[in-house]
C-alpha cells in the first residue's frame, strides 16, 4: 500500500515498525471511544450528568495514550528501559503512598486520590514496567548462567543482580496490591510472571508451586476479605448480591445476534456498563455477531505479539513480548468471564476499551514500548 520512497527517521519509524499491531490498537482505542459515549451516557444519566460526560472526561486519557503510544515507539532499548525503571520508581512510590496515608474508595485503596484531578491507579501506572524490567532480569539472569538461571547457586548469591534483589523489589509491592484489597489485579501480576518464569525455563514443578501460591492467596482472600468472600459465595450458591452479573448477562442476552438499538434498555440497570461490563453493554448494542468479530480483534492482537516474540532475536525482546502477551491475553480472559458470569466480578477493564485512564495510558505505554524494541531487534540488532 506504501512505497519507501526517501530515508529519514520518521520514514524508516513508518516502513519499521509492526503497523498491523499498531493499527489494531488505535482500531480498539477508536471502539473505546465509541463506546464511552454509547455505554457511558447510560452511566451519567444515572448520575444526572450530559451523556457526553465520560467521552469529555476520557478525551485527556486518550491524548495522552496516543503520546505515550506514539512516543515510546519511537524509542531505542536504552532508552526503554530506562523508562521502564522509572516507571517501576514511581509506582512503587505511589504504592506505599496508597499503603502509608490510604484513601478508600468503593471499598478499596488502589487508587491515589486528589482533589480536582482524575484518579490514579499505581498498579496499572507500573505494569509496563513490570513486564519490561522483568524481561530485562531474566535476560541478564540467562546470559550470564545460561539455561540453569533457576537453579545456579551464584544466582541465589547476593550479587547483583540475583533472585533475592528481584523478590525484594516486587513481592512487597504484590503484598500492598493485595491488601489494597485488590485481588483480582494481584492474581493478575502473580500469574504474567508465572508465564514469564515459565518462557524462560522454569521447571514445571516450580510452576506448579507458585499456581499453588496463587490459589492459596485466594483461599486467604476468601477468609479475610469480606467482599471477596460474598462474590464467591454468590458465584457457587447464586444467593446474594449477583445484580451486576444478572444485568450484564441479561444485556447479553437481550442484545441477540444483531443486537437491540435504540431498544438497548437492559444496560441502563448495569452500575459499570462504561467500565467492567463494557463488553455486555457491545452485545446489547450491536449484538452476538458483531461482538465475536470484536472478540476475534483481541486474539488477533494475541497472536500479533505471539509472533513477535516467536520472532525476536533477543531474549529480552522474547521475554518482553511475551510478557505482554501474557498480560493482554489474562486481563482480557478475566474481564470477559467475569462479564459472563463464570467468575466473580473482578473490577478489570477490557484492554483498550473500557472507560479508565490507568489502564488506558498502562497499556498505550506499554505497547509503543513493545512496537520500539521489536522494531529495534528485527531491523537493527
């Protein structure tokens, strides 16, 4: 469709870089938008708002995200990764803010809250650091003890860099997430570095230990956190306060294959039709047929960032990728199950389509980082 017709570093950015992934994130953001204002002007209306109210509200998010999208992918690996630290820095910076001096909303400390500004959720602020600093670490880890990265006593030693520095550095952050309560955003990081250990050679004893350590923080979940006990209990016996999934499934259901219109009323009774349940209020919509063409958009960005990292010449490209396929792949999975009702509701946005600044410039971050260093390896390594 293009022809390269001159050198310069903004056509050698344009000719480099993964466009089918770019492109498919900026279609999902433009489905974003589009529903921030179907989805969302159910929501102010309950509120007494203008039904463009969260359109207004998210268009800063949005512009910011297209930056942070634009910009990193125009970034060496140096440079990443000195963001990805940063990153890291101010997350963990603004988790101990939400530990020390909490402020609760709807039930949780998850978010920094101040007055006049949007609120701010550190845990989806860091992922992008997450995943890339990890990348980093299990690609020094490799390179200097090969395929015995797990198992080398000298990586156990207090070298750096080494496992206990790495622990040290993200299992308090991991604590303070779970006790925000958070846990659905915990399980969610527990189980991206499971795959990310388990792409770099973990045995699948260990795997299977720190599953084991994923289902037995739930189990404490279940016993200590109130709301996650009645979610449960609601999921497996039906009693209790199942509102939000009997309105989402509904919508579902009455949205039918080609969807309901101007007739879509059932979302109107759905609290989170903007964020959470984003997907039921698409169904209602549009209907079945065009919601599983969207459904097949998102495994279509799974199997792009799939084949970059089956691509990658760098294990930490390889690492990268993969992670953030991971990421993508479970956040998407536990959004949508939750929106069917075949799990409690987690309070986890659809990647680049659920109403939330966080998640959005996370994400938006995130994958100009991706398009930056797979573009690095696959035309200048």
């Amino acid at each position: 469709m293009f022809k390269r017709t001159e050198e310069s570093k903004l056509t050698s950015w344009f000719f480099e870089i993964d466009r089918r992934l770019l492109y498919m994130v900026l279609l999902l953001m433009l489905i974003g938008m589009f529903f921030a204002v179907s989805a969302g002007s159910v929501v102010a209306y309950q509120k007494g708002w203008p039904w463009y109210t969260f359109l207004v509200k998210g268009l800063p998010f949005y512009g910011l995200g297209l930056v942070f999208l634009f910009g990193a992918s125009l970034l060496n690996k140096k440079t990443i990764l000195k963001l990805s630290f940063l990153d890291v820095i101010v997350g963990l910076v603004l988790l101990a803010v939400t530990f020390i001096a909490p402020t609760r909303l709807n039930n949780s400390d998850r978010f920094i809250v101040i007055s006049g500004l949007p609120n701010i959720m550190p845990a989806d602020i860091m992922k992008p650091g997450f995943i890339i600093v990890t990348a980093w670490f299990l690609a020094e880890m490799h390179r200097r003890f090969g395929e015995k990265l797990f198992t080398a006593r000298d990586a156990w030693k207090l070298r750096a860099p080494n496992w206990w520095m790495y622990i040290a550095v993200f299992i308090p952050a991991l604590a303070i997430i779970f006790q925000h309560p958070d846990v659905g955003t915990s399980l969610l990081y527990l189980g991206v570095l499971i795959c990310m250990l388990l792409i770099a050679g973990l045995p699948w004893l260990a795997v299977g230990g720190m599953v084991g350590a994923g289902a037995g923080l739930l189990t404490l979940a279940y016993y200590i956190v109130p709301h996650v006990q009645k979610r449960i209990n609601t999921l497996f016996t039906g009693t209790g306060d199942n509102l939000q999934v009997n309105r989402s499934v509904q919508s579902i259901q009455h949205g039918g294959f080609f969807g309901s219109g101007d007739n879509a009323f059932v979302k109107e009774g759905l609290p989170d039709a903007h964020t959470d349940f984003i997907y039921a209020a698409i169904v209602e919509d549009l209907g079945a047929i065009l919601a599983v063409i969207m459904l097949c958009l998102l495994v279509y960005v799974l199997k792009l960032l799939v084949t970059d990292a089956n691509s990658a010449r760098d294990k930490f490209v390889f690492y990268a990728v993969g992670g953030t396929a991971a990421l993508f792949g479970i956040q998407c999975c536990i959004n949508l199950v939750s929106t069917l009702g075949l799990f409690a509701p987690k309070g986890m946005t659809l990647p680049f389509i659920s109403y939330g600044g966080s998640s959005l410039v996370g994400f938006c971050l995130l994958f100009g980082m991706v398009l930056a260093i797979v573009r690095e390896d696959k035309w200048h390594g």
